[in-house]
C-alpha cells in the first residue's frame, strides 16, 4: 500500500528533530547524568572531549579534556593530584550544582568545589575547551565555575594567565611531572606583574626564562610575524591583569604548552598530516636561558663565546660569568651612555618607571641619580612610551633579531669609560 507522503514527512521531520535534539545535548550534563570511564562529553561542534584516560605507560585514570581529532593531547586534567588507581570512576553533578569525580568506592576524589548552590546546575563542555558549570539563571558567557580558571599544563585560545587583583588570586600553567605522570611538575609559566608585566618560566621561584616586558603591541622574545596568526592581549586594569591570545584565523587549531622538561612550546595542528607543528620552542637558545651570561654581560647565539661583557665593563674573574666596570661612575666629572641596539632590556629587578617622561627628560632624569646605570624609553601599550630607568647592576641582557621586538637601551659609563672598549 502506497504511503501518504503528508505521514513520510510527518516521520521524516521526527527523526530529524530527534537527531538535533540528542546533538545538542551531547555535550551537557546535568544532575541526573552522569559519565562513566569510556563515556565521553562532545562539544557541540566536535572539537574538544571530555573523559577518562590514562597518559602513557601509567594505569591511572584521570578525567581530562583533549582535542577530539588528537586524542593523545589533552589540555585540562581534573583530578592531577589524586589518580584512581582501582577500577573506573564516575563524574556526577550534586544536587548542589558541583562536579563531583567519584571513585569506585564512591569516594569523592576531586570536586569543583564550588561555594553556594545552583538551581537547575548543568555541566557543559564548550567548543573553546571550557568545561563550565551554570545554573538555569545564569546570563550568557556567566558561569558559577569554569576549567579555564584552574589551567593545567596547556595555555587555549581564551584562557588567561595573571592574576585577580581583587581576591590576589593567580592563575598559571603548571607542567606535568612526567609524559606518564599528569600531577603538578617542577615549572611554572604565569605573568610577572612586578613593574611592567613579561611571561616567565620558573622552577622552585627561581626563573629560567622570560620574554621581556609587553612594549603594547607584544613582547621582546616572541617573535613579531605571529602577529599574522595570533593576537596576544595583556589587559590590565583594577580589577585583575592577564595575558591571553586568540587565534587570527577561526580555522587554526592551536595550543600553548608547557612540556614537563620546562620549554613553552607554540604548536598548531596540521589537519592534512594529522599532526602538531611547532612554530617555537621558549628556550629557544641557550641565551634564552635566563641569566646564562651573568651580571652586566650580553649574550649572542652568533657568538662562538656566546657571553661578552658590555662595553665599559670587564670580567670579575676567569671563573665568574659576572662583569663589572672597568672605571667608577663619577657623577661629577660627567657620566654618558653608550646605545644598546636590537636587544632584550635587562630584567626589571630594581628599576623605576615614569611614565610621564620622554627620552631626554629620561636620561636627565638618569644622569642625575649616581644609581642610576641604564635607561630605556620604550612602549608601554599603544602609542604610549614611559621612561624605565635601572639601578644596581644589569642582568639577563641578550641579542634579539629583526623577526623580535627589541629595543635601544642606555648603558651608563664614566666619562673615560666612553672611549674604551667598544661592543
């Protein structure tokens, strides 16, 4: 019997809504859901997962988020600190709108811990890679609880690291402790708020990179033709101060991340090879290293000696990398400087910023404190300069190429001092 095509479209519409039902709820959960190990939350338009793994040789389960097409690269893990090492576990929400990780023994192992409750809580994973939680009065883009705000080793497009001025909250990545092993390792990438803000890499407090301070349009050390695929954003203001990036191209796949042997990495994903490229890696040269020349010294990677002390200075000794000056400074007999071109300025370690100064207002400002060694005028966001001026001695001071940001610093030297070595 020939079917009533009005009744073929009736069913057909059926399925089809009954298909875009189920599509947009993939990538939600709610208080009577739940997800066990090997099920899996989809962000609507497939780009990110979230579910249970475990890295490399290790039989640990962790709940993580990572790209769909790249299962192996996960990019958030939940419970970093506290494996389930027996059996499968179970993401819940609680009726108080929490995330809840629990384990076999129905033991809570990690929780979003949020304060309050929710009314109607749901879970969702967003196409940014943001797990987020919301209730049924939440506003757009308002969360009660979101991933980005507790990063693991990976820096997305959207994510921030800084700081809450407010609550003196921080956020940073934190590497893994191995490629097996996802808890908190030895380095740490977040921004140096202290003076003008620069991104740094630092082990048990002590640093081993940084990029030089924001100039406004980017930083010193990463190089300036990103700008095609990336813009880098650092807000500052009185409620918080952050670094994040976005991507110039919505069809780019891209990540920041701190690999556990302490190197900041851009890699993009390549969906023709099925691969990540890197465009850098942070080191990027043992002058990348921070402080590899010592005190009042320029590192070169032209150089076979990579490490030269500045023009007016000399060697402390044959087995110290520090220098020191060749003559005194004497504020009475006329003190100059000596220009520094196409370098990273020295670490902001004890310095002064005035932002109200051009450059010869900057270096009469120098001239007249004896402290003073060296001075920069250099661009603070756009189109606005400030004078920063050093005092004590000058470290971390290295070459930087075209392709980089880099500035003219003012060295200070003694009136003979001026007419001696020359760099």
């Amino acid at each position: 019997m020939e079917r009533d095509p009005i009744f073929t479209m009736i069913c057909f519409l059926i399925v089809v809504f009954s298909h875009l039902e189920l599509s947009e709820e993939v990538d939600v959960l709610g208080v009577e859901g739940s997800i066990s190990d090997g099920e899996t939350l989809v962000s609507s338009l497939e780009t990110f997962q979230l579910g249970f793994f475990s890295p490399g040789k290790s039989r640990n389960r962790y709940l993580g988020i990572w790209f769909k097409t790249c299962p192996g690269t996960v990019v958030w893990v939940a419970n970093r600190n506290n494996p389930i090492a027996d059996g499968k576990g179970v993401l819940t929400v609680s009726d108080s709108g929490n995330l809840v990780l629990l384990n076999p023994t129905k033991s809570v192992v990690w929780s979003s811990n949020m304060s309050g409750t929710a009314q109607i809580p749901v879970a969702q994973l967003l196409d940014t890679g943001n797990l987020v939680l919301k209730g049924n009065k939440s506003t757009a883009g308002s969360y009660l609880w979101q991933s980005f705000d507790y990063p693991s080793d990976t820096l997305l497009p959207g994510m921030k690291v800084g700081w809450n001025l407010k609550t003196g909250e921080e956020r940073y990545l934190t590497s893994w402790k191995s490629a097996d092993d996802p808890s908190p390792g030895n380095f740490t990438f977040r921004l140096d708020k202290n003076g003008l803000p620069q991104l740094v890499i630092d082990t048990e407090s002590m640093k081993t990179y940084r990029t030089g301070p924001w100039n406004g349009f980017g930083f010193e050390a990463i190089p300036a033709y990103l700008n095609f695929l990336f813009k880098h954003n650092v807000v500052s203001n009185e409620n918080e101060i952050f670094f994040s990036y976005e991507v110039a191209n919505k069809e780019i796949t891209t990540r920041l991340w701190l690999n556990h042997t302490g190197y900041l990495q851009r890699l993009i994903f390549t969906h023709d090879s099925k691969n990540w490229e890197f465009l850098y890696s942070a080191p990027f040269d043992k002058c990348g290293i921070y402080g590899f020349c010592g005190a009042n010294s320029i590192c070169s990677s032209r150089r076979a000696d990579a490490c030269k002390c500045l023009k007016g200075f000399i060697s402390k000794s044959q087995e110290s990398k520090n220098c020191v000056r060749e003559s005194s400074l004497d504020c009475q007999k006329g003190d100059g400087f000596t220009r520094l071109v196409g370098v990273k300025v020295p670490d902001l370690l004890k310095f002064q910023l005035n932002e109200s100064l051009n450059l010869k207002q900057c270096e009469a400002e120098c001239l007249k404190n004896c402290s003073c060694t060296a001075y920069v005028n250099m661009n603070v966001s756009e189109g606005r300069t400030s004078c920063v001026m050093w005092f004590g001695d000058l470290f971390d001071i290295s070459e930087v190429s075209d392709m980089y940001r880099n500035e003219v610093v003012f060295i200070r030297l003694s009136a003979s001092g001026l007419g001696m070595h020359h760099l």
